[in-house]
C-alpha cells in the first residue's frame, strides 16, 4: 500500500451573504485543523460562476470570504489561502474527471435537483458539472480530509467514485509508472461538530442560506450587534416554553435549531444549554442568545471589515497562496496526464 501523505481541503463560494452556517459548518472547523495538518483552503469563484455573478460583485465577494477566513483565525502562513481561478489544476483536472464520471452519477445528486428546481432546461451546464470540480478541487492536491458542512456529504461521496474509477480505470497504467498502487486517495469528509446544519431562522426546516430572499433568515458574519439581535428576537418560534432535556426538541425544528446555535456558539452541550433554560419562555432565552452571538460573531464581522479595506493586502495573500498551492498541483498534473497517455507531460 502505497500512503498518501495527510492533507486537508476545502472551500466557500464567494456568492455573498456569508452566514452563520457558514460559520459553525465549515469556515470556523477550518481553524482547529491547522495544527495538525497541511490546509488548502480555498475560495471557489468558478463555483460560483455556475450561476450568474456580477463581475465588480464576485471580487468583492472573494475578497470577503477571504477575509472571513483571515478573520476566523486561518493564519495564510501556515495553510494556503488562495482562489481557485488562479490555479490552472482545477479546470483541467475537471475535465478528465469529467470523462471518468458517469452522467448516472451526476443524475443522482440532490443539491442540483434543488438549485435547477423547475427550470432544468435553463440552468448553465456547470451547475450540473458543478461536482465533478469539486471533485477535481480535492484531488488536485490529493487531500485525504476535507471538513464541509452537512449538505456536502454527497458530494464528497462522488468524489471518492470518481477517485476510486480513476484508480481502478488505470490501475496498470499507475503501477506500471511506479506511481504505487492507487494514485487517488478517497477523501474522507469530516462534517461532525455541534451545528453541521445549521437552519433558517424563518423556517426550521429549511437550511440557513445565502439565497434565501430574506435577509432575516440567516445572520450574516458583517451584521452588526442591532442586525444580529433584531434577527434573533424576530426568529420563529413555537408557542410553548423550552423543554428541558434534548428529546423534548423533537418535531420543534425552530426551538431545536436556537438551542444549537447556543450550544454551538458557547461550546456547551444543548443538555447543559437546556438546563439553564429549560421550562423558561423565549424571550429570556433569545435576549441571552443575542448577547452571546453578539460577543462571539460582532469581533469577527469587525475584522472581516477591517481587512476588507485593505485590498491590497487581501489580493497579496491570494497571490501567494496560488503560488504554493500551484507548486503542489502542478507535479500532480503532470503524473495525471502521463497516467492518462498524454505525451509531453513528464
Ligand atoms: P457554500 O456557501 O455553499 O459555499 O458553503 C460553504 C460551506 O458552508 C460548506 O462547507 C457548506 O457545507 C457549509 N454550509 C453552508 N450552509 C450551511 C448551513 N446552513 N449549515 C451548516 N453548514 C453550512
Ligand atoms: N460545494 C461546496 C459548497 O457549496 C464548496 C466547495 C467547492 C468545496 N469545492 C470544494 C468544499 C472542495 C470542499 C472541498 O459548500
């Protein structure tokens, strides 16, 4: 067995209205790993083209989210920052996984059934295709963990088919190169953490997003403390008083999903939350919930501007980080392209 070296992976579009599922699903789990493993982290503009973006809109936006990152506690010297336009790999590598991907495979995934809605025959080809770069973001560095919120788990299960078809399609081909006995690790998602999921604040049953036409559904990371506690105190409900243990949250999307938000935020289990609040009404609870999301989000959407203003700055790290993430999937390239049958690569 040949072991491929660990590695982590991942990335937020740059499609504006950042969010606290943003957040507590993927970009703050982003911090942690960095003291154990060598992170690409990056930020997806050709995701994001998958459906329309005003051009002077999608810089600012990469812009953001990088400095969402930075403001979180990513340090761009230790782990690679950078935007995936700038790094050649993903689009090529995109295209022959492209042709190692079968359209049963693309057929199933649920986020796009979502995306498309009614109007399939209208959406761009690279929303449908959408996966399969993922895919290509991932093995172009041959990351083996890649931290992602809920909804992402099918994609990384597509990601692994593709790796593992790769592998198997050209398994002599890899052998024989001495390139080991398979080429591609199958990626593994980590999506554990208190708040994988995190829901809108209008509706418990649907995920906090940036599309959503409501601004107050989700709290945006460059809310300020007014935004942050008039959302919270207009957030849905129900009509009874919180319950005291976790079973009680059944079939109460909305409680259950404040009372996450809570323990996600103080780093205390919903058990302990439900202790200190359990049997008590809304409102002294969501008062307190303000306070704390105040406290925790206010710091990091002040940062986030501060480092906004500072293009130059913001532009400098990206360059940077294409440039080493560049070096690592170039040689990557080159074995892939030779494993294919391209001449010219190696
Ligand atoms: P996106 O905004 O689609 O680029 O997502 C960036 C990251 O945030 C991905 O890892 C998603 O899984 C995660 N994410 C997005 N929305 C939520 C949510 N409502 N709850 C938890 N994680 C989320
Ligand atoms: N599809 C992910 C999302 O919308 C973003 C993404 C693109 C990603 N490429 C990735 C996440 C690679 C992890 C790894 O949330």
């Amino acid at each position: 067995m040949t072991t491929i070296a660990p590695r982590v992976f991942s990335g937020v579009q740059p499609t504006g209205n950042l969010h606290l599922g943003n957040y507590l699903g993927a970009i703050r789990r982003f911090v942690p790993l960095q003291d154990q493993y060598d992170c690409l982290y990056c930020v997806v503009d050709l995701h994001a083209i998958t459906v329309w973006q005003d051009p002077a809109e999608l810089a600012r936006n990469i812009r953001e989210v990088t400095a969402a990152y930075l403001a979180s506690g990513i340090d761009p010297r230790r782990s690679i920052v950078f935007n995936q336009s700038q790094v050649s790999a993903h689009a090529e590598l995109a295209w022959i996984f492209n042709c190692v991907a079968r359209l049963g495979w693309l057929n199933r995934m649920t986020q796009f059934k979502e995306k498309a809605g009614k109007d399939r025959e209208n959406v761009s080809v690279g929303l449908y295709d959408y996966p399969v770069l993922m895919a290509a973001d991932i093995l172009a560095y041959r990351a083996t963990h890649v931290p992602v919120g809920e909804d992402q788990k099918q994609h990384l299960e597509l990601t692994r088919d593709i790796a593992q078809k790769f592998n198997v399609d050209f398994g002599p081909r890899i052998a024989e190169l001495g390139l080991g006995d398979a080429f591609f690790p199958l990626a593994e998602p980590l999506i554990q953490g208190p708040a994988p999921r995190v829901m809108s604040l209008r509706d418990g049953s649907k995920k906090m997003s940036k599309s959503d036409p409501s601004d107050n559904s989700r709290i945006t990371l460059t809310d300020d403390a007014d935004a942050i506690s008039s959302k919270i105190r207009k957030a849905k409900t129900d009509s009874e008083a919180l319950p005291s243990e976790v079973a009680g949250l059944d079939g109460r999307p909305e409680a259950e999903n404040l009372v996450t938000i809570f323990a996600a935020l103080s780093g205390i289990e919903r058990a302990d939350v439900l202790k200190d609040f359990g049997g008590g009404n809304f409102s002294t609870f969501k008062s307190a919930l303000a306070d704390l999301a105040v406290a925790k989000m206010g710091p990091i959407g002040a940062e986030m501007k501060r480092l906004m203003a500072d293009e130059a700055h913001i532009d400098g790290v990206l360059r940077d980080g294409a440039e080493r993430a560049n070096a690592i999937a170039e040689p990557v390239m080159r074995d892939v392209k030779a494993i294919v049958g391209f001449i010219g690569s190696r």
